[in-house]
C-alpha cells in the first residue's frame, strides 16, 4: 500500500490514480464527487462548511448549493455510504464531515494548495512584481484646433496601449485614472500625478501636452514617479505621429533601449488609421461604444486584420451588446492559439463575458468569465483580473447566486489590499449593498452605500460619487427617508451632467423622478426630466430615461403617457434580457395601466410577474402585492385589498411600500366605518412622524370617521398646503375641502377611486 491510498471501513481512496475501490472492485466515481471526498477527509476532524466546499471543489466555478448536494450523494454511493452509521455526516444549515475511522492515513491528506482566492491573488502579484505599472493623465490640447478634440482622451489612450504592448510594463486602467482625472478637475499636472500614484498605486505616471508652433506639433511630456523623473519633447507633422516617437523616448529612459519587448497586438502604422484608432480610443473612454465601434470598422477598412483594431472593436461591440462582435472573437482566439497567446485569449473571454451579460445570457457570461481568469493566470495585471472578478460577480448576482458574488468580492478586496488601488474597493462596496438589498436587508444595503459615498468623497473620485449617490438614493427612498433620497439623488445627477456621464445621468434622473412622484413634487419631476433632454444616451441606458418620462408623466397625472413610458422602458429591458431593471418597471406600469381604466391588462402583468423566476426578490414581492391590492380596489372589492394591505402592514421588508400601506388600509379602515381602528394603526404605525401629505391626508379620514370634524379639517387644510399648486387645485382631495369644512353638512365622504398612496 503507498502513501497515496487511504483506507475506511470497506474502502480504498487512491488520490495519484483518482480512484475509489469498494470490497477490492473499481467503485464509479466523478471528478467533483473524488475531489469533495478527498476535501472532507483531508478536514476530518472538523465540520466543513457548504461555502468551504464550494471555494474548494468549484475554485472558479459559481454553482448552486443542490449541485453540492448531489455531488455528496454522488461521493457517498461511490463508498458505499448508503445506511446508518453515515461515513460522511450531514450537519443541517452548515455543511458536512467525514466521521468514518481512516486506517491509513497518508501524507496527502495534510491540505497543501491555497484557496483558489489566494492563488488568483498570488499570480497577479506575481505578474505586477515582474512590470513597472503605470498610468497616463489626460493630455493638455493647446492646439486651439477643432479637428483635434481628440487629443485629450484619444492620444492619452493611444500611448496608454503602445506603452502596454511592452511586456515589461502595466498599464493602469483607463477607468481608474478617469475617476480622478474628472473633466472639471482643473488640478496641474503634477497634482493629478500625485493623486492618481496615491489612490492608485501605480509607479509612474505619464503626463502630456500637445501645441504647434514653426516646426509642426509640438508634444511635451514628462513622468512622475518614485524613483524615475525625467521630461522631454517629440515633434511631428500631425498629432496622430506623436505617439509612437513619444513611447520610443519614454521606453529608451526607462531601459536604455527604443525597441519595444513587444506583445502581438499593434497599433495601425498609417496615419489617418492612427487618428481612427486614437478616436475610438476616445469614445471608449467615453462609453460610447457605438460611435467607437464605427472609429474601429474605419481602421479595419484602412488596415484590414489589424489585430489591435479588431479586439478594440470587440470590446466596443460587446459593450453595447451587439452580436456581431462573436465573429471577432472567433478571429481573435484563432490568432491567440496560432500564436499561443494567453493573454489575447483571456482578454477576448472577457469581453465575450460583457457581450453575454449585456444580451443576458448569463450562463454564457459565467463560462467567459471564468475562462478568462483561468487563462489569465500568470499573465494579466491585478487591475485587470480585478476588473474580471467584479464582472464575475454581476453576473452571479443576476444569477442570484449571491454567494457566488461574495466570493469574487473578497478576492477583488484581496487583490486590492495587495496592490494597493483604492478605487475596485468602491466597486466591490457597492455591489456588496446591491446583494443585501437583494437579500431583503436595506439597512445594511443603505449602510454600505452610506460608506461608498463618503469614500468616494474622500477620494474625490466624482465618477464612484456619482455612482454611489445614485445606488444611495434609491436605497434612501426604499426606506421612506425622502429628504435624504432626494440630496444624494440630485448629487448624483449633477455630478454625472458635469462629467458627461450620460449612463449615469440617466440612471440618476430615473431614481431622482421616482422620488419626486413619491413626494408630490411635479415641477421637479418635469425639471429632472427637462434636464437629459439632448443628451447623447447610450442605448444601456434609455430604458432608464423612459423611466423618468414615465414617472413624470405618472406625477403630472397622465397615467396613459404613463403607461406608454413604462411600456417602453419594458421593451428594451427585455431585448437586454436585464431581469432586475425590469422589476423596477414592472409595477409601475402595472400602476399606471390600472389609474387610465386598463385593469385586465394591469391583471396581466400582475401574472407575468408574479409568476417570473425572479420574483423572490423581498421588494418586489411587496411591491406586487401592493399592485394586487391595487387591483383588487380598483374593481370594487375593498375587503380584498384590506387584507393584502394588512399582510403587508406586517411585514418587515421595504418600509417605504408597509409606510404606503398603512396609510392605504387607515382609509380603508375609516372608509368602512372603522375610525377609531384607523387612528390607532397610523399611531402604532408611526407614520405620522413622517411629514409626507399623504400621512396628513389619511390622518384627515381617520379623524372624520371617528368624528372629530374640526381637528379633520385642520389635518385636510394641511395637506393640501404641502401639495404643489398643479397637484392642489383639483382632484379627489380637493373635492373633499367642502366637506370637511362643513359647507355640505351631514355629506359623506365619495368613497376613493384608487388606494390613496397611488394618487
């Protein structure tokens, strides 16, 4: 018997032949099944979680817990463990352990390789030890010349990739240095260069600037870094020429070489291939990935197979979500394995996992995603493959597979802590508030958040603020907190229109509309709404701006535009296969489709939604519910609605749908003669805290029912004082003024044509 043999009870585990002999016979049993088998024997002495089991089996694979399941039923059919006393112990809500006495125990069994976290980390540290890393600022354009716009995004890029073709050297990404470099930054560049090598960690930073004088165009460039500070200036009779001598210069200060250790992928030669190239470099930068693929398709057609052009016009198509990239890829991973290149192959993974995500193929994402890392092992930068595992965990988090997202959290945390660049972190907080909100837990989502903006400030990283301001407002009005909904929502706004981040801006608007329609605010809706009108929107992100049309349309009280918007906003989520937007929208055009008389309709999509495989989500439940209930009113049965919305009163999940339907049931509640029931629910409920109208306007009904005429009227007076003129003057409310002030004594109340939180 050797080392690597391991016997129990009728057993024998050979870890070199991967077998498994039960009673002296060849037992059948999978790769998976041998590998958790050995993983519980190797821990015996302890339980090992699910999660452990998951990391170990799966290292880079995101699986859900029924295929842990079968594989221990797999593993215990293949020892035989099929009676009492159980060989591998179940341990409920925890994990497993192998309790079986072993009688051989070898030397392998001692656990020798990292968790697959820490070999990721491991190999991109290593990679980053081998290169100087650095990060090129914007360049300053003193050329006064309009054809040039393309100078302060364009050139930097173009140097950024001719300087990482240099295996000795890694670039940072544009993404992180753009989160300091912000358009309206206004810092000199030495002050840039400090901030990005501080937040960043990157050993060099490349400044430039770009003039004319007699001798043609004039770049002047210097580098910061620790322990290398050198300046100097390159000449040319075009823009577009300055890159590659400006490089040569900059490689042969670093090494004392002009020659590039150069990777395959190079930029086009021909001058106005290099102006295209630099272009769509631009347009990258400023995710606008149609206008970028087109600058790509133009270099093609000057230098056709370019290599460089091709992967750039992949990953401009891929993040638009656009089919025709898949033909590149294939181009592109021909060449890679011509040429054994590992680190093409990993990239053109990557950007294939963006084009599945974007399409909503997410089982295709996954694999992509996964086989990037794989391939990139020992090859690509920590910045890279932290960029790959934030990808990797929005797409498990569209999955669902909310643990599978945490575990590609901690190694982008992991990688971060190594490396030093403080901007993935942000990142990796925020999709971290994006999983506890999904889990049902907002506070902690809100908390998260909370912590995402004060970073970013600290950092001044205004595209994260931006970002963070947007997530918090959200999160902020999930919790009925309108006031700080509203500040981080026209924070969020206003920083994303400074920056000229239109997919920002959008998104922002649409949160920023929602609010304003929950606190009776249409004039600021229309003002929001007014604010992206003539904005170059990405097509990611018009669903969202048809979002803020419909809820400004829904606030003014044209419920059939309303429905148009929402229809609309629908529609594109659906050809992007985007689950989650697409539960934001779903009840609100629901809503809107019930409040302009088209309740089978709404009674439709209240069907299609409810009976989505996402629907789990403890918000939209509610929120669904909520339509239910609205339904329900709509068509005359008030004690149907009575009881959902009393469901929901009981619920802890989003307190800004059970503040909305304590107020709904109080007039229900006062509707049906209950007055006293109503008074003490909006008191137990503490809703009256609230300053919202709606709280007044419910007080208003309950203190009637119950009689008290005159504080009533006070309560209606109130409210419609808080509401905006074009909200005030008409309506049901309004039509209620004359009888609470007792101009038509002994009248009734008109019963309320839609729950009141709805109006």
């Amino acid at each position: 018997m050797t080392d690597t043999v391991i016997c129990f009870q009728q057993c024998e585990l050979d870890i070199a032949a991967r077998e498994v002999r039960l009673n002296g016979r060849p037992s059948w049993i999978e790769p998976r099944p041998f590998d958790l088998l050995v993983h519980l024997i190797r821990h015996r002495e302890r339980v090992v979680a699910k999660k452990e089991l998951l990391a170990s089996v799966w290292p880079h694979e995101f699986v859900s817990s029924g295929a842990l399941a079968r594989a221990v039923m797999k593993a215990r059919r293949a020892i035989g463990d099929i009676g009492e006393p159980a060989l591998i112990k179940t341990v409920s809500r925890v994990g497993y352990r192998f309790v079986a006495p072993v009688l051989s125990a070898a030397a392998d069994l001692a656990p020798t390789v990292p968790a697959a976290s820490s070999v990721i980390a491991d190999q991109a540290a290593m990679v980053e030890a081998k290169k100087l890393t650095f990060a090129v600022l914007p360049f300053e354009d003193s050329t006064d010349d309009s054809r040039f716009d393309w100078i302060r995004l364009g050139l930097m890029s173009l140097v950024s990739e001719m300087l990482s073709q240099d295996t000795r050297l890694s670039a940072i990404s544009t993404q992180s240095v753009m989160a300091v470099a912000t358009k309206e930054c206004g810092a000199d560049a030495q002050s840039l260069a400090s901030m990005v090598q501080r937040l960043t960690n990157v050993q060099l930073v490349v400044g430039g600037k770009v003039s004319v004088d007699k001798a043609g165009y004039r770049l002047e460039y210097r580098v910061f870094g620790r322990s290398h500070e050198f300046h100097g200036a390159v000449i040319g009779e075009h823009p577009a020429e300055l890159a590659e001598p400006m490089v040569g210069a900059l490689v042969h200060s670093l090494f004392g070489d002009s020659q590039h250790d150069a990777a395959p992928l190079t930029t086009p030669v021909c001058l106005p291939a290099i102006e295209a190239f630099a272009r769509g470099l631009q347009a990258c930068g400023e995710q606008k990935w149609s206008e970028a693929a087109n600058r790509f398709k133009r270099v093609l057609g000057l230098a056709p197979a370019n290599a460089a052009a091709e992967f750039e016009l992949l990953r401009s198509l891929a993040n638009k979500g656009d089919q025709e990239g898949k033909r590149f890829a294939r181009r592109l991973l021909v060449r890679a394995e011509i040429e054994c290149d590992l680190s093409l192959a990993a990239r053109v993974h990557q950007a294939m996992g963006h084009l599945h995500l974007h399409r909503g193929e997410l089982a295709a994402a996954a694999f992509r995603a996964e086989k990037a890392l794989r391939l990139a092992a020992g090859q690509e930068s920590l910045d890279w493959t932290a960029q790959t595992l934030l990808l990797q965990a929005s797409i498990s988090v569209r999955q669902r597979e909310f643990d599978a997202a945490s575990r590609s959290i901690e190694r982008v945390h992991e990688l971060c802590e190594r490396g030093g660049n403080r901007f993935f972190p942000l990142c990796a907080l925020n999709m971290q508030a994006v999983i506890a909100g999904l889990g049902g837990d907002l506070t902690q989502a809100v908390q998260l958040l909370t912590e995402v903006v004060s970073r970013s400030r600290e950092l001044q990283a205004q595209h994260y603020l931006a970002d963070a301001c947007a997530n918090a407002a959200k999160g902020f009005a999930l919790l009925g907190q309108l006031g700080r909904a509203t500040d981080h929502g026209e924070e969020s706004l206003a920083l994303a229109m400074a920056d000229g981040d239109e997919a920002t801006a959008a998104r922002a608007a649409s949160i920023l509309c929602l609010i304003y329609r929950l606190a009776r605010a249409p004039q600021d809706c229309r003002r929001t709404v007014t604010a992206l009108e003539g904005l170059n929107m990405p097509e990611s992100s018009k669903d969202a701006v048809w979002q803020a049309r419909g809820h400004d349309a829904a606030c003014a009280g044209d419920h059939v535009r309303a429905a148009e918007c929402f229809s609309n906003a629908i529609a594109l989520q659906r050809v992007s296969n985007d689950r989650m937007r697409e539960h934001d929208t779903w009840p609100w055009l629901i809503t809107a489709l019930v409040q302009c008389g088209r309740i089978g309709e709404a009674d439709t999509e209240l069907r299609l939604a409810s009976g989505d495989d996402h629907a789990d989500h403890p918000e939209l439940s509610v929120h669904l519910r909520h339509c239910h209930a609205l339904i329900a009113h709509a068509t005359g049965d008030a004690e149907q609605a009575l009881q959902i919305l009393e469901q929901i009163v009981d619920m802890e999940a989003a307190p800004m749908w059970r503040a909305f339907a304590c107020i709904d049931v109080t007039w229900l509640l006062a509707e049906a003669g209950r007055g006293d029931e109503a008074a003490a629910l909006l008191i137990s409920s503490e809703v009256t805290s609230n300053p919202h109208p709606l709280t007044l306007a419910a007080t208003a009904r309950a203190l009637h029912a119950g009689g008290n005429f005159a504080d009533a009227n006070r309560a209606h007076a109130e409210h419609m004082s808080m509401m905006p003129a074009s909200m005030g003057s008409g309506g049901y409310f309004a039509s209620l003024g004359p009888i609470y002030a007792g101009q038509r004594a002994g009248m009734a109340l008109p019963p309320i044509p839609f729950l009141p939180s709805r109006i």
